[in-house]
C-alpha cells in the first residue's frame, strides 16, 4: 500500500525543483507586476508604500496618444516584418532546397544573422546607416547618388530593415526544415502528373507545409511584439516617437518618466496582445491535432 | 498509346553500375512486366523511363520519340507508386483530377472524366474523402484513377499491390488486369513476385543485379528459361537444382541419383552440368529414391521435401500422397520437362 503510494508520487517529487523554480522566476515577478499596475507607484517608493489607484493607469494609457502611437509604430512594425520575413524566408527555402555542392555551405551562412546578438546587430546597422560614414550612404555617394537620411527620415523603415536581415534566417531554417521533411512521393507524383515548378510549389508543397508555416509565422509575430535591443541601440525610440515600440516605451516609462505603475500597466497590455497570439497557436495546434485523429478514428472504423 | 524502345541502356549511382545494357522493345498495347528480386533495378529503370532519374547512357523512345532529356511532364506517362503517393491535403475527386487542373482543362470535362474514372474503379462514393479516410485498398485504387483519368501513353506501376493484404493483391491483380483489357494501354509493370508477373503480363522481363536475364512470355520462361537464375525465380515451389555430369547418356549427379535427359539438350559425353526438375513435374514410381523430410498437404496437392544424397529436393503431387516422414518414395520425371544447364554459365544446354 504505502509503496504504491510512493511510487505514485515519485514523478511529482522530480519536478517541485522545476515547479518551484517556476513559481519563484516567472509566477511571482507576474504577480508583483499585476499587483503595481493597479497602483500609483514611484521607484523611491516601497510597493506598500504605494496607494491604490484601481485601473486608473489603464484607462489612462487608453486614451494616452504617445501611447496609442507607440502601440501603432508596434503594429507596423510586427506586422511587416514578418510578413517580409516570411514571404523571403519561404522563397530562399525553396530556393535553396536542392542538393548541389556547396549548398550546406551555403545554408550555413544564411543563418548566421541569426546567432549575432541583438546589441551588436544594432551597434552594426547603427554605423552601416550612418549619414556620413555609413556604408549605405558612402555607396550611395560613390555611383553619385544622394545619401539617404535613414535613421532620421526613413527610421521605422531602417530599423524594418534591420530586423528583416536578422530574423529571416530563423523561418528559412524551419522552411527548409519542414520542406526537407514532405513526402517525396507526392512531389513525384506530381512531377508525373505534369506539374511544374511553380505548380509543384502552389498546389503540393505549400499547402503541405501550412501547419508549420502558420506555427512559425506565430512565434515570429510573438517574437516582434517583444523587440527592444537592437531598436534601443539604433534609434531609442527616435526621431520623435516614430520607431518607439512598446517595449522601449515601457522601459522608458519606468526609468524616464519615473511611473511604475504606469509602465505595469503596459506591460501587461502587452503581455494580453501576446497571449492572444499564443492563445490562437494553441488553438491551431489542437485543431489540427483534433482533425487528424478524427480522421484516424474514420479510418479505423471501416477496417 | 505508345511503343517504349529501351536501347543500351546504363545507369551508374556515383560508382555502382546500377543497371547494364538494358535492351527492351515494348509494343504498343502491351502488358510487359519487369521482375526480378528486390534491388536488381526495377524501379531505378521505371523511373528512368518516367523521367524521375537520369539516363546515363543509352537511348530511350516513346512513341519512337527520344526522350532521354525529357522532364516527366513532357513523356505523357502516369505512374503508380508502392506507397500510393497519394496528395494527402487533396480530397479523392481533386487527387484524381490534378493532372487535369494542372493542364488547364475546363472544370466541367475534369468533373466528367474524374466521375468515369470513379465509376471504373468503384470509387463513386468515395469521391470528397482525403487519403486518410480511405483503407490501403481504395488508396491504391485512387492511385489508379488519377493515372487513368490522364489517359497517358504509357502506364508506369512500381509494386503497386506489395502493401496489400494476400487477399486483396488478388483481387486487385483482376482489376488491373481487366482495366489493361478495357482500355489497352502500353503498361509497364514492376514486381519482385514471379506469381503476379506469370498471371498479369503479356510478356516478362527477367532481371538479375542490372541486367536483363531473359524477355519473354510467361509460360515459354517457365517452358524454356535461358539459364538457372530465370528457372529458379520463375515457377512456384523453385525448380530443384541437381550439379553431376553426363554418363552414358544419362545426367549422373552427385548425390547418387540418376535422371534421363530431354531429347533436345545439346551435351556431350562426360560434361559436368546442373540439372533442374520442377517440383510439380516429379511423378511418383519412378527408380529414383528419396527419402520423405516433411509432409505438407494443401488439400489439393501434396508437396513433399525429401532428402536425396543430402540435398533438399521438392515434389509436388497433385494427388493426396500418404507418406511419413522417413518413408522412402520411388520418384522420377518426364524428361522433356527436365533442364540442362551448363554448370559453369548457368546458361541452358
Ligand atoms: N538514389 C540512389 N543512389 C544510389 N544507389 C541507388 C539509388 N537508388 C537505388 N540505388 C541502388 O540501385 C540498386 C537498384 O535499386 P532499385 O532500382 O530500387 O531496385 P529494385 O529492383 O528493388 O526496385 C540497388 O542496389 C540500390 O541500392
Ligand atoms: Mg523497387
């Protein structure tokens, strides 16, 4: 009796390490920044210190403009990135799909964005863009073309840019990942059944490739909501508000603007957009877990 | 329809010859079926054919066309793959009628042509069901309706029944066989099981490691095979191999027995030579004793492995036979139905 309680619990045992670690790194900060959003709260101030405001911060940043602004700069931003990332990601995939020499080389290569960190991508694209010594401008000159004002007039396309050079490497790997993984019959059935290449891509390989297209697009998306570093370095935020993204807003409104409670608040608006992102992946996932098995079952029953 | 020429032809992967000298002329409307054991090149010269792989050397025709640099597209052939190679996110209808898309047919005549497929291969109802709702037996027949539905000059299928059932392959060997004599399309069929190529095809082709072993029509392969790889692979149970030589006008062997020879074997006195008798050709009272090993009644025949100087030799009666293993049967052979074969080439004497 009392082994087989034990044993019962045995897997529990294992993972408290995990589930403690858990409640103390992600639950509790989680918590704490809940509970501050609902307060008017300054960094000199202990947090008991602070008085209750209710959801004044929230409805506050709601008809706040720099605000809406700064979500809608996150907006356009998010948003374009990933759909050029995307669309080039997939294409370099498919283009690069093929078993000539040199290709994992190649492949290699591309990924390389990928592994350089955030503070040195800014640091980077901050000096390539630069108005007088930047590479940009310095070629533009040199085949007699005026420079361009990246940083300043063009800031929010610039740091698009930036963005687009270090993150399509990420959905290239996973397309090639999945392309690399499609049933090579069906392609050859299709081949036989006169299709070419662009019909080969259209009608077999990217409906087949759908789930993890959409899976990646997802974490992408979630991914850009959340950018600062290399935006932080190229821009802060500027000129104006024009490439300040949330996230440099919230830390500005807790460093700059000294209002915690406020930059609480922000966050968690964020952290609601995110969840709504992860909440529709899962949701994808388990229908088409759902479907598969349904379709299992069907099988089944007739045989 | 189309004749398929296949001259001199060669396949190397990297350093391995896969296929050598491959010499095939298929008529128009011809059932030809290629068999041989697993990884002697079947496939390899399908797909040579179909367009998937390259040609290394040599010349292929359709419809007396060369078409060795042709892509798929441009050979107007369908093909049936092993695994179906169904299009897993295509309903039944749309798998069927993709080639027709693909070629910008109007949606009316691809309806109407997917529905005549459909009726022939009883897959009417089964129409808007993905792959994944349909057993191995409707999948292989939706394989099926998109290669008819094409209405190509040459059919292609690659093992197209090993992942059915023993049941089903039966009954499925009818269909295909029916669906040839309903629309008479040049088909080339692989196989490695000698059974389905003897009942299907109009002519076979024997293949050994890359080379053609023999061409022919079923029964003169199981008549007269031009050496022992083909005798041995056609026929079921195999023919039993004996090596000896020539004594007196007889085939000596060396496990002690003695056989008459055919009338038309071309040897000479003292050669040594392999000897084959089909297990369903041993008849009962002969004077060649065999001693019983095991016993193994079907109902219908009896087949019989027996010990003779040693060796494993196989009989097979049509008759009920009642022997115990340890017993001693008298056997012997008509010997026009016997096989001389030289022992160094395997090739027939
Ligand atoms: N893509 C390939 N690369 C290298 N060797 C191959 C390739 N495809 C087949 N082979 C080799 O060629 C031989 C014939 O293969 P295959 O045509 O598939 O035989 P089967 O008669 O069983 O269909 C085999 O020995 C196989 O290992
Ligand atoms: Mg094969």
């Amino acid at each position: 009796m009392k082994l087989a309680r034990a044993n019962r619990l045995t897997p529990y045992v294992f993972m408290a390490p995990a589930a403690v670690i858990m409640v103390i790194a992600l639950l509790y900060p989680l918590g704490y920044m809940v509970y501050g959003s609902f307060r008017a709260w300054d960094p000199s101030q202990n947090i008991s210190e602070t008085e209750f405001v209710g959801l004044k911060n929230y409805i506050t940043l709601w008809f706040d403009p720099s605000f809406r602004e700064s979500l809608g700069v996150t907006l356009k931003f998010a948003i374009s990135v990933v759909a050029v990332e995307m669309v080039l990601g997939v294409g370099l995939a498919l283009l690069l799909d093929r078993n000539i020499r040199g290709m994992s080389i190649l492949r290699t290569l591309f990924i390389l964005p990928m592994m350089i960190a955030p503070v040195v991508v800014g640091l980077m694209w901050r000096y390539m863009y630069h108005p007088t010594v930047g590479t940009f401008n310095r070629f533009l000159k040199s085949i007699g073309l005026d420079g361009v004002d990246w940083l300043g007039q063009h800031a929010l396309l610039s740091v698009i840019i930036a963005d687009i050079w270090q993150w399509t490497p990420f959905i290239f790997i996973l397309t090639l990942a999945a392309l690399q993984s499609l049933p090579q019959s069906a392609l050859e059935a299709a081949k036989i059944d006169g299709a070419g290449g662009w019909q080969q891509i259209w009608h077999i390989k990217l409906p087949l490739m759908m789930p993890v297209l959409i899976v990646t697009c997802l974490l992408r998306l979630i991914d850009a909501f959340k950018v600062l570093e290399v935006i932080l370095v190229m821009t802060e935020g500027g000129p104006g508000l024009s490439t300040e993204i949330l996230a440099l807003r919230i830390s500005r409104t807790a460093t700059e603007f000294r209002e915690l409670g406020v930059a609480a608040a922000m966050s968690n608006y964020l952290l609601m957009l995110l969840l709504l992102l992860t909440v529709a992946m899962f949701a994808f996932n388990k229908i088409q877990t759902a479907r598969a098995a349904r379709l299992r079952a069907a099988v089944q029953e007739e045989d | 329809m189309a004749t398929v020429e296949i001259t001199n032809i060669e396949k190397y992967y990297g350093g391995y010859h896969a296929l050598n000298d491959i010499n095939v002329d298929i008529a128009d409307g011809e059932f030809v079926v290629l068999v041989g054991p697993s990884g002697c090149g079947k496939s390899t010269l399908l797909q040579m054919i179909a367009g998937l792989e390259t040609i290394t050397g040599g010349e292929l025709r359709i419809g007396g066309d060369v078409v060795n640099y042709l892509p798929p597209k441009q050979r107007d052939i369908a093909m049936v793959f092993q695994n179906y190679a169904l299009y897993p996110h295509m309903t039944v209808g749309q798998n069927m009628g993709f080639s027709l898309r693909i070629r910008r047919d109007p949606a009316d005549e691809i309806k109407a042509k997917v529905e005549r497929a459909a009726k022939i291969l009883n897959l009417d109802q089964l129409l808007d069901r993905f792959p994944r709702e349909l057993s191995g037996g409707q999948r292989q027949r939706v394989a099926m309706g998109r290669a008819i539905v094409r209405e190509p000059q040459v059919f292609l299928f690659d093992e197209p029944l090993s992942n059915l059932d023993a049941k089903l392959r039966l009954s499925m060997r009818t269909e295909i066989k029916e669906l040839h004599q309903r629309l008479k399309t040049t088909t080339i069929y692989v196989t490695h099981d000698q059974d389905e190529a003897m009942t299907m095809a109009d002519r076979i082709v024997v293949m050994n490691t890359g080379v053609v072993s023999q061409i022919g029509a079923p029964l003169d392969l199981y008549d007269r095979p031009a050496n022992t790889f083909v005798a041995g692979f056609i026929g079921s149970p195999a023919m039993n191999f004996m090596d000896g030589t020539i004594q007196g006008g007889k085939f000596q062997a060396a496990n002690g027995s003695s056989w008459a020879l055919p009338s038309d074997a071309k040897v000479t006195e003292g050669q040594r030579c392999t000897f084959g008798v089909r297990p369903e050709f041993v008849e009962a009272g002969g004077d060649v004793a065999a001693k019983v090993i095991v016993t193994e009644p079907t109902g219908s025949e009896t087949q019989i492995v027996a010990d003779m100087g040693g060796e494993h030799f196989t009989c097979l009666f049509n008759e009920r036979i009642a022997a115990q293993p340890g017993d001693t049967l008298k056997i012997g052979a008509d010997p026009e139905k016997c096989h001389v074969f030289d022992i160094e080439t395997g090739l027939r004497l």
